[in-house]
C-alpha cells in the first residue's frame, strides 16, 4: 500500500515550513516508505541519539537541518555524546574530535531540544506514558520506553530521531501498531535459585541470552518474580537490545501489555518456548567475558551502562561499604545529572568519590577515551558495556555482579563468587 | 530437494539500487556501532564469530540487524569514506539500517541499497560465491 500523506505533511513535503522541515520530512517518508506503512502518525516526544559524534556524516546531517532553521515541534531530549561538560578534564581525545563534538551538541541544542546527555531519559521527571506515541532512539531507552512504560516508538536510528521531532511525524508502523507488539517466543526461566532470581545480576546477563536467541522476534519472559524493580528491566532491556535487533520484551505480570502469558502473546500461540536454565545462564555470563586470565591485577572497573540509576547507586554503597578501592583500580559509574543532583543530596556521592569512585556524567567509558590504557582486563556489571568495550577500547572486559566488581576493585584483583550461579 | 531461484527475486525493496560484489555472509547478526570501523570496513566485534573480516564492497548477508540506534550513523560515514559494503542483503527488516542508507544518499548521493529475501532462499543466498543486485531487487547469484 502506498504511503498516504496528510495535506499538513505534503506542505511540510513541500517547504512550506522550510527547508529543514522539508528535508526532515523527506527522511520520515522515506524511511516510511521503507517500512511500507500506509501513513503517518503524530508523536508526542523524541529522544535523540544523533547528538553523539561518531565522524562527518553526523555533523554534515546536523548542519544541514541547522542551516534550513530547523526547530522541534515535540519536547526532545538528547542522548549521550562524547563529552563530559561536568567533569571535562577526564577527555583523553585529540582536540579536534572534541571540537567537532562540541559543535554537534551544540547544533542540536541550537533545535531546541534539551541538553540532558543521558541513555536513560526514562530516569528523567518526566517521561512518556503508556500508549503515547513518541520517536525515541538508543536502543536500550527504546526497549525500555515500549515495555516498561508502555509508550510507544519503532526501534529507531540516528537522524529520522530528530526528522520525527521536527516534524512531529513518525510512519505508523512497526511497534507503533498493536499487531506488531504481540510477543512471537517465549523464555521461561527454570531452576534458577532465589538468591538469583532477586539479584541485579541476573537481568543483563538473561537479557543477553535472550537478545542472542530472540534476534529480531519479540520475546515474553517468563519466571520473573513480579516486584523485578525497573532498574533490572532495564538492564534485561539494554542487554537484549545489544545482542539481538529487540525493541520490546513482555515479562509476565510485571510489564503493563504482559499481565499475562496469554495476554503478552496477544492471543496467540508462542513459535517457539525456550527454557532457560542456571547452565544456561552460566553460559551466557561466561560468553560476557572476553578473557579466561585473571591471574593479573584489575584495571579498572566501569559500572553504569546504561546510566545509573538512584537505585543502582544504593546497591554500590552497600557493595562498597566505606571500603576505599585500590589505588592501581580507576572506578567509574556513568550516569545522568539528575541522578547525580540526586545522590549529592542523600550524601551519596560524597562518600562514594572518597571510596574511590569516579563518577562520569554526559557520556560514557566505552564511547569517548576516558579511561588510561588497561593492559589487563577492565570489569563491569553491565552486559552492554561488556559486549561493546572489548570492540570500542580493545580491552578485555570480565563481567561480574556489582558486588564482585566492588569487592575486586578494593582487592585490586578479580573476587567472583558463582554460588547463587549454581543449579537449584 | 528444492532448486532454489536464480535471480532471486526479493521480499522487499527497502533502499533500491544496483550493485554487485563478492558475498560475505555473516554466521550472526552485527551491529555497525561498536560492530564495524568505518575507517576501514573491518569487523571489530570482539564477540563476533566474523570479527577481522572486511565488509566494504561486499553484498552482506545477514539474517537481522542488531544492536545499536547509532548504526545510522555508522553506515552513512562508511558511504561518505568508500568502505560501505556494495549492499545489505536481510530476511528480517531493519530500519536502523535502512535509514542510515537513505541519510548517505540525502548528502552524499550513495545510498546502500538493501533488500529483504525470503527465507527460503537464504541458504543459496550464503553458499553463492557473488551476487549482483538490479534496481527492481532481483539477485542474481554465481
């Protein structure tokens, strides 16, 4: 069926509301075209991952839709990019690359949209409610903005993000329409131990298994316990999303279209059930780690990918206990400035940099040279980061609980403990 | 024993165009961020069963995408710099991609063309040596 556009949309098409507009509009039909969706529908956010630079191509796109007078039409926020502005002298990049981010920040503030700098715009005051229409990309915030707050975005890329803010258009296809949301393959978790079930560790770690095994089908999750608090789906979530093209997941009784199994599935049969056992689980935490010797001291340890939130924060303090990390250990958290407003109020923040911690703002470790050079291997508790960092840094990672990257960071050494790994 | 088609004629035009290359067929899905150096092409995935490989030129076979909105980005760079492969070949649609390739012809006049086959003939798809791609999304395989 061919695409049908509204007569705002083909005078938009036509430059009646400039050149920008007109060029963003081409973009969202185009890729409307693409997605064979009969028209358009009107959003009512965006997110915007376009605002990180990764070389010409993103600031040729900027500055063309600057220079056109483009504006958003709908409350934008924006994505991390390669700089800290808090905490700007832990850049270790060439001077260029830092100016060529900065002006590409500067260029999408300059369209109005909001200098929030975070992969977690869901941890913001505000976020979209469910079945709000919204054009929200990074992958991790996509997956979490559909199944979590149920709201409503396709898996999107760079520049239809802010095409769809400055038109306030985006195809009405995809995970837009209910017939595409309707869970296809079912994991059910089996024989995991309780310890497990009610620990941060297991959410990235099964989020990675189910992203692999799932690919581009939407997958129901099943065996969660149903008080599972949002900082774990969202690590299932970002961990999915690397490992497999998911821009939604349903986990049973706890996502708000999954009240149940029948209801996650849409009234259909599941393709496929998948059991999901500790062996499994160990599987795919061992396939997290890009190396075997950790006979050698730790590098460094980087927590908060996505960005932390209030909560995770809380889990570290606790992991931490008032030790101090060694000093051969450099520890970051990534995280947003609301967060970090938040954990200077408690006090937090404080007590964690006299531990030892840095903590990074606006960007991320695994995105921009922050960290020094680790020459044996670096540990998160992060399925994400563990699954880009070797490939972006060229370093070897060691995935482990927030409490084994704690306890190693202050012993300078790996500490991993694998009993609540066992079979039940 | 089914014959498979040839040219195979695909499910979906996404981003229409004409190109011909040698086929690499990935054995998994790969993101382009944090997947793929646009300087040079070369598979960086250090989970990747592919990683060294060098995706420019070549007509690339994979089942899905994954990971990463950035991708994008990615892809429109590599169009920019010349290591963009020749074209993407896909069962299941992948719009990160797909927009990606649209921007790279918005500034640059390069779109990476990218059709949707069936399944069905994926597996002479990833056993043919070359594959040349017409505007109408017809591959003809050797």
């Amino acid at each position: 069926m061919p695409l049908t556009l509204t007569e705002a949309d083909q005078a938009m098409l036509a430059g009646e509301t400039g050149d920008a507009a007109a060029m963003a509009m081409r973009v969202v039909t185009r890729v409307a075209d693409a997605m064979e969706a009969a028209e358009l529908l009107s959003i009512e956010g965006a997110h915007i991952d376009s605002c990180l630079y990764l070389g010409q191509a993103g600031l040729d796109f900027a500055r063309a839709l600057a220079a056109g007078g483009a504006q958003v039409r709908v409350p934008a926020t924006l994505n991390v990019s390669s700089l800290d502005l808090l905490h700007p002298d832990l850049f270790r990049g060439d001077a260029t690359t830092a100016a060529d981010s900065r002006e590409l920040m500067a260029l999408y503030e300059g369209m109005g949209c909001r200098p929030t700098w975070t992969c977690a715009p869901y941890q913001l005051e505000e976020r979209p409610s469910f079945g709000q229409h919204v054009a929200w990309a990074e992958s991790n915030a996509i997956v979490f903005a559909n199944s979590v707050l149920g709201a409503r975005t396709h898996r999107y890329g760079d520049f239809i993000d802010i095409c769809s803010a400055i038109t306030g258009r985006a195809p009405a296809a995809g995970l837009h329409l209910d017939a595409n949301r309707r869970g296809e393959i079912v994991f059910r978790l089996v024989g995991v131990r309780d310890e497990l079930l009610h620990h941060d560790a297991l959410a990235p770690v099964l989020g990675s298994l189910v992203g692999h095994r799932a690919g581009a089908r939407l997958p129901v999750i099943d065996g969660l316990p149903p008080e599972t608090p949002e900082h774990r789906l969202k690590a299932l979530g970002a961990a999915a999303a690397s490992t497999g093209a998911v821009g939604m997941f349903h986990a049973v009784g706890i996502t708000p279209e999954a009240p149940t199994l029948d209801a996650a599935l849409g009234g259909r049969a599941a393709a496929m059930t998948v059991d999901i056992t500790p062996a499994d689980l160990r599987a795919a935490r061992d396939g997290l780690s890009t190396t075997v010797d950790t006979s050698g001291a730790l590098g460094a340890v980087s927590l908060g990918t996505p960005h932390y939130a209030v909560a995770e924060f809380g889990r570290l303090r606790e992991a931490l206990a008032g030790r101090v990390v060694s000093p051969d250990v450099e520890f970051f958290v990534n995280t947003g400035r609301d967060v970090l407003h938040e954990i200077s109020l408690r006090g937090w923040q404080a007590e964690l940099e006299q531990s030892g911690v840095q903590i990074v703002t606006d960007t991320c470790t695994y995105i921009t040279p922050i960290m020094a050079d680790v020459h044996t291997y670096a540990m998160t508790d992060s399925a994400k980061w563990a699954h880009y960092a070797p490939g972006n840094l060229g370093i070897d990672v060691v995935f482990g609980s927030v409490d084994d990257c704690a306890d190693s960071a202050v012993a300078g050494r790996l500490v991993f403990r694998d009993e609540m790994w066992a079979d039940r | 024993m089914t014959v498979a088609p040839n040219p195979v004629l695909p499910q979906r035009v996404v981003v229409a165009g004409e190109a011909s290359g040698a086929v690499l067929a990935l054995d998994e899905p790969l993101s382009f961020w944090g997947g793929l150096s646009a300087e040079d092409g070369r598979v960086i995935d250090e989970h990747h069963p592919q990683v060294g490989a060098c995706v420019t030129g070549t007509v690339l076979v994979m089942r899905s995408g994954r990971g990463s909105s950035s991708a994008s980005t990615v892809l429109a760079e590599m169009a920019r710099l010349g290591t963009a492969p020749a074209a993407i070949v896909m069962i299941d649609a992948d719009e990160i991609l797909a927009t990606g390739s649209i921007v790279a012809d918005e500034l640059y006049g390069r779109a990476v063309p990218i059709v949707l086959v069936p399944e069905a003939d994926y597996p002479a798809i990833t056993a043919a040596t070359t594959a040349t791609l017409t505007l109408d999304g017809a591959l003809t395989l050797t």
